[in-house]
C-alpha cells in the first residue's frame, strides 16, 4: 500500500483520498455516500455475523469488552 504526504491508498475503496475533499473525478468527497450499519442491524440478538468477500469467508464478532474483531 502506498502513502504519501498528499493522499492515503485505499485500494478497497478503489479510490485515493485527497486532503483538499475532492476525488479523482472531481467530485467533492461529501458527495461519495458511505453506508451506515447499526451493529444491532447486523448482529441482533447475536454476538457473531459471517461475511462472504470474494469467495472467502470471515467472522465479525462482538468480545466482551463490546469490542469488534474480524477474523479470517
């Protein structure tokens, strides 16, 4: 991963942050929408949830401490 003074990599986005709040393209930064998960949405009654990327599996789980962890 490569960083740099101007900007930080995130090749998982598929874009490059820009400090001055525009993306490659020219669009303000604000007007990329992220989404936004409750934890209570994803895990219920739960304190575990499985996540298929890319044909992989991983766990997100919930410790006692109220922490997450996302193991492979």
């Amino acid at each position: 991963m490569h960083t740099s003074k101007h900007g930080i990599r995130a090749p998982f986005l598929g874009r490059q942050h820009n400090p001055a709040g525009q993306i490659p393209g020219g669009l303000p930064e604000q007007a990329v929408a992220l989404k936004h998960f409750n934890s209570h949405e994803l895990f219920g009654a739960q304190n575990e949830v499985t996540i298929l990327h890319r044909g992989e599996r991983y766990s997100l789980r919930i410790t006692g401490l109220g922490k997450l962890i996302l193991t492979k």
